[in-house]
C-alpha cells in the first residue's frame, strides 16, 4: 500500500477498490504542488456550498457552524504556512476537506455532500480566473497610465516612422507611443469580456448530472458574487472555454509588450540611439564593462513564445475530449497561472523601464528630418493643385532617384521644379512635414491632441469599468 494514501488506507474513492493506489498513480496525477494557490477560492466555494445545505436541510445550525469554524482555522493556517499538508493530500481540494473533517469532525465529513470535485474545481477555477484577469486588467491601465504621462511630458518631439523597418514618414512621439496605448485599450476589453464569461457558476452540476439531493445552484452562486447559475450540467463540470479565452487574451497582451519591447531593443541600440535606459530598469555584461543591455524589453518579447505556447497546449488538450469530465483537464491550471504570473510581471517591469527611460529627441528628430521622408507631402501638394496622385508618384519619385544618383540635392531639385518650387521647398524644411498631417487619428500635431485627450477619456472611463467589474 501506498504512504502516499491516509493512514488507514483510505482515499476519497477508497470504497470501489480492494487495494490503495499505487505509488507511481499518485506521483503522476498529484496537482497540489500548483493548485495550492486556489486556497481562497476553495474555502469561498466551501462555504457557499455549505450554507446551501443549510438551506436544503442537509445540514443543521450545529453542524454547519462546526464546518465554518473549521473552515476559518484552515483558511488561517493556509494564509499563514503553518497548514501540515497530509502524504493523501493530491490536491487543495482533498487537503481542505481533510483538514475541515480532522476539525469538525463527523460534521466534517457532511461537507462534500451533494458536490464532486468535478464542480468545485471548476467553481474554483473560474472564481480565480475572475481575480486574477482583473489584476491583470489593472496592470494594464498602470502601463497605460505610464505611456500617457510620457505622451504628454512628448510635447512636439517627433521621429520617423516605420514601415518594413525603413523610415517612412514623420510622426510625433506622443502619436506612436498612444498606438501602444490603444493596442492595450484593446487587451483590456478583451480581458473584461472574458471575465463576463467566466462569471458563471457550476457549483451544484456535481460529478456531471446534478444531484437528487436539494441543493440550492442559484443561491450558491449568488453567494459567490457569480452573475450567472451553470444551464446544463455536462457543459457546466466540462467547460473550459474561459481558460482558452483567458489564454488567447494573455498571450496577445504578451504579443503587444514583445512588440513594444522590440521597438526597445531597437531604440536602444547605438544604431538609432533615440532611447537611453534607466540604469535600474537595465543590466550589464559580465565580460564588457560597456554594455547596457534591455533585459526586460527582450524577456517580454521572449517570453511571448511561452504565453503562445501555454494557449496552443491547452487546446490541444481540449480539442479531443468527449464529454463530460477528464483527467486531462487537470493540465488546465498550470498554463493560466503561469500566463497569469509572466504578464503581471512583464507589465510591471515594462511600466518602470518606460517610465524612468529618457527620449533623445534630438536624435529622433535628426532621423526624421530626411528630405526624403516628406516625399508624399510632396506629392499631395502636387494633387492640391490638381495633378492625379499617380503621376505626382511619378514626378516626386523621379526627384528622388535623381537625387540619390548625386545630381542634385533634393531640395535644389524640388525648388527648381517649377511644379514645386519654393512651396515645395519649404516642406523639406527641419519640422515641417510632421505638422501637415491633419486627419483625424493621424500624426500631426492638432490631431494628437485631439487623440491624446480622448484617450485620457478613455482611461478614465476603463479605470471604472476595472472598478466596477
């Protein structure tokens, strides 16, 4: 027999079998060293549970009293690492339980009745997923928070920027880091919309079929803070759906924070120089006095590959489960609660390297003032006065590659073009050609602001959704 079972041989399913488990099983299928951080959740559920049989007349005031002392002690010695997990403890589940009847005592042993670990792993697994994306949510609005502050502190400043990694056209520094900033408005959305759909409780489905016993579904989950009850117990012990979601949800954000953590490395580079790293929010070499490196930019852009990985895995576990419950759902914890803890990681490192980089605006600004990068304001003057866009492509193109061929520099070229002239000399002035874009949601310096206060309104009202979530 087993030292991995309790002392006397028993398991919760000692009653089927003639022999305990054997020692491989329960080294293979033990999941307490991850699941113990659904402590909280559990005793919530554990509770509720409990007051819905007091409601069915399941259990009496003595009974259950006894249960919620012994519940409080437990939730004691879990918050405060005194609790003595058992060799039969596979999961937090068991270990509470066992705890729970080692107090009570016959009271005890009432508390799982009319339930199955089937339901009550998955209450619980949706109780931390809704604590846990709302964390999220507001580690988000902190990177967001930070990105504003350095949009507005931007004033005119502006760069090059980029298509296929070459320059393209001039935009504002407080226009590209508020394309992070939407990028994130975007995450959070989707992480509250998951929320909303994990806000569902199975509590009462039990092993698959609901019970004969009178439970109380609807006030359990009430008790919970759940807004919705389970409609079908099948789907409801089986439903893995909120944990894909909250996995594709992460790993995008994780997408998101590579990107700005490649543009980063990038800015931090000699070659474009356009940021200088906060020595607390970067690292050295061993071997090269010199080096400064951005550590935290490239382990978000790594660690990217990770969050992928955990949602692929994951539905690719579910995608050949019958119905209802498997084993193999037990392989759903350990991606989320890592996904969970590389993203409030990464956003709180990105945040302070954000926050305490320094913008070398000059630099930038040197990059972007190539006479070359306002070859379309160009153009779209030519079109002001009526030439198609296609042959003002033509024309200002032309200009270009004579300049490039060293006949000319580009602005003696475009003033002795007598359909540009000094007009379109002007353009190439240091400065100039940012400041001509003027569409809603571009990059000139009246639309950003424009967009700039709209974002801090939309802050602002995502802060309360957050709140109020």
């Amino acid at each position: 027999m087993s030292d991995l079972t309790e002392g006397d041989g028993k398991t919760l399913w000692h009653g089927r079998f003639a022999d305990g488990p054997a020692e491989q099983l329960l080294a293979y299928t033990v999941s307490l060293p991850y699941d113990q951080r659904l402590y909280p959740d559990d005793i919530a559920g554990s509770r509720a549970h409990v007051r819905g049989l007091v409601r069915g007349g399941l259990l009496d005031g003595d009974e259950a009293a006894a249960i919620f002392a012994a519940l409080d002690q437990v939730e004691e010695e879990l918050a405060g690492g005194t609790f003595e997990f058992g060799p039969a403890d596979e999961d937090i589940h068991t270990a509470v339980e066992r705890r729970v009847t080692e107090i009570a005592g016959a009271a005890g042993g009432k508390i799982h009745t009319g339930r199955s670990r089937n339901d009550q792993v998955a209450t619980d697994l949706r109780l931390y997923t809704k604590r846990a994306l709302g964390e999220v949510a507001e580690a988000v609005l902190a990177l967001q928070q930070v990105l504003l502050a350095r949009a507005d502190a931007a004033g005119d400043a502006y760069l090059p920027g980029y298509t296929h990694l070459q320059r393209a056209q001039p935009v504002q520094l407080r226009h590209h880091l508020l394309a992070h900033g939407w990028a994130l408005a975007r995450d959070l959305d989707r992480l509250l919309d998951t929320r909303k759909r994990a806000d569902v409780s199975p509590l009462g489905a039990g092993a698959l079929a609901g019970s004969s016993l009178p439970l109380d579904p609807s006030g359990t989950a009430k008790d919970l803070g759940f807004e919705n009850v389970f409609e079908n117990s099948l789907d409801a012990v089986s439903d893995r759906d909120f944990v894909a979601e909250a996995l594709f949800d992460l790993a995008l954000l994780g997408i998101h924070l590579s990107r700005i953590g490649e543009e980063v490395c990038l800015w931090a580079s000699d070659e474009f120089g356009f940021l200088k790293l906060d020595d607390a929010y970067s690292t050295g070499s061993s071997m090269m006095p010199q080096k400064k490196n951005p550590d935290i930019a490239e382990l978000a852009r790594g660690k990217s590959g990770r969050l992928i990985g955990h949602l692929t895995g994951l539905l690719t576990t579910l995608k050949g489960l019958p119905l209802t419950y498997n084993r193999d759902l037990q392989e759903d914890k350990e991606p989320l609660f890592d996904a969970v803890d590389q993203i409030v990681l990464a956003l709180a490192a990105m945040s302070g390297l954000l926050a305490t980089s320094t913008f070398v605006t000059d630099r930038m600004a040197e990059a972007a003032d190539s006479p070359y990068a306002a070859a379309t304001d160009l153009a779209e003057l030519l079109v002001e006065g009526g030439m198609p866009f296609r042959e003002a492509h033509a024309v200002v193109g032309e200009i270009v590659r004579r300049a490039l061929d060293g006949e000319a520099t580009m602005a003696e070229l475009v003033a002795g073009d007598p359909r540009l002239g000094e007009a379109g000399a002007a353009i190439l002035e240091p400065g100039v050609s940012v400041t001509r874009r003027t569409t809603r949601g571009g990059a000139g310096p009246v639309p950003v602001a424009a967009q700039l206060e709209r974002f801090r309104s939309r802050l602002a009202d995502d802060a309360a959704r957050v709140a109020s979530a």
